[in-house]
C-alpha cells in the first residue's frame, strides 16, 4: 500500500511482516514455542506436532520469500530490521507453515473462530471478539487463494485453505469444520474440499447472506435512538 506495507496477512508478504512482529525481541526458539502454544489453545489444547523436512524444503526453496522480505526491508516496511533479523523472522515463517495437526485439532481451531474466540472444548477465551471479525473477515474475503471471490459467491462463508490440502471452514456460532484431503486445483486448494463445501451450502443454505431478506431487523426505540444519536454527532 502507500506507506510500503503488505495488503494481506493471507498471502506470503504479509504472513512474513506478521511473522516479524511476534516476540520480535526474544530468542528463534521462544518465538516459535509463542505459536505453537498459541496454535495449541485454540485446538483445545491438544499437541501440535512439527514435520522438520517440510521445513528444510521450505528454506531450501525461498528465494521468492527472501525476495519479497528483502523488497519490504528496502520499503522500511519493517521499520529498522537488520538481515540477521530478516532471516531469523523468515525462519519463524518456514517453521508455522511447518507445523502439523490432525483434522480433529482444525475443527477444533475453526470453532474456536465459529464460537466468538472462546474454544468450545475448554471454554478459554482466547481470542477477542474484535479480533475474530477481523479474521472472518479476511478469510471471507482472501483466505482461499486466488479462488477466494468465487468461493465467497459459491459458498459464502469464512474459510482458509493451505498447501497441505487442508481447508478451515468456519460457520459463525453453528460450528468449524477441518477437510483435508491432498490433491489440489491450479489455485493450490483443495479440489474435494472445495466440492464438499459446496455441497455442505447447497444442503443445508449456509451462506452468510442465506436469510438476508427474510429476516428482519427489530428497529426498536432504543437502537433507533442510539442510530439517531450516532448518526448527529
């Protein structure tokens, strides 16, 4: 954007500024532990497991992310950033994408999201309500690739799809879904996945904006006095 930074923390440059930013000032380990725990209370706190060769394959293959990290540091993106720091951070990024879970972990994670940010199985409030909507709204808008405008119109729900072939599917306040299954399209989502998701609207009508027009909204006196408000001041 106009002042140098990434548009969206769903695409590679902005996961990388995101990943720069956590416990910045601690040790690469202690930032790592920092996700995982993080990743671990939102599944229920369940283990979360790390696949060391998905790691080594991701810094192998990085010159596309070293170059975007390096295209941000000449934009001042990351404020005063030294290239040790730059590789420490794009460290942090190769070991999250890294990480592994089980499908039950990811249902658990999307309905955590689903549930206003307090996890359903331990009752943790872990994420505020400000911050869920800002992530629904992400994931609504971008979180499946490429794809992510077709699918808001297909499917019309919160989702964020991976390499791995994983997609988190969120229903606000019904429920999370995890899908994994492997094979994936041009856009690097899953192809099943993505069936099964439209499968899942076309049953059951999800789509956020499903009963837009049959349900009305109850204008009492006191929101119309506080819309009246709101709109003088």
């Amino acid at each position: 954007n106009k002042d140098g930074l990434p548009h969206n923390p769903m695409i590679n440059a902005g996961a990388i500024m995101v990943s720069s930013q956590i416990d910045k000032k601690k040790e690469p380990s202690k930032r790592f532990n920092t996700i995982k725990s993080y990743y671990s209370r939102m599944g229920g706190n369940n283990n979360i497991g790390f696949d060391n060769s998905v790691f080594l394959s991701e810094k192998h293959h990085a010159d596309r992310n070293m170059s975007l990290a390096y295209y941000m540091r000449e934009n001042k993106a990351f404020g005063e950033i030294n290239p040790n720091e730059i590789a420490e951070s794009l460290d942090l990024y190769y070991q999250q994408c890294s990480a592994t879970i089980t499908c039950e972990i990811g249902s658990i994670i999307a309905s955590t999201l689903a549930n206003g940010g307090i996890c359903p199985t331990t009752e943790d409030e872990i994420i505020s309500t400000e911050s869920v909507m800002d992530c629904l709204t992400l994931m609504y808008n971008c979180g499946m690739y490429d794809y992510s405008g077709q699918f808001s119109f297909e499917v019309g729900l919160p989702a964020k799809s991976g390499v791995s072939g994983c997609i988190l599917l969120v229903i606000p306040n019904i429920m999370g879904i995890c899908i994994w299954s492997p094979p994936l399209d041009k856009q690097g989502n899953s192809v099943r996945g993505i069936e099964f998701c439209k499968k899942l609207n076309n049953k059951m009508n999800l789509h956020i904006f499903h009963n837009i027009i049959n349900n009305k909204i109850d204008f009492n006196d006191s929101l119309k006095n506080n819309f009246i408000k709101m709109c003088s001041s």
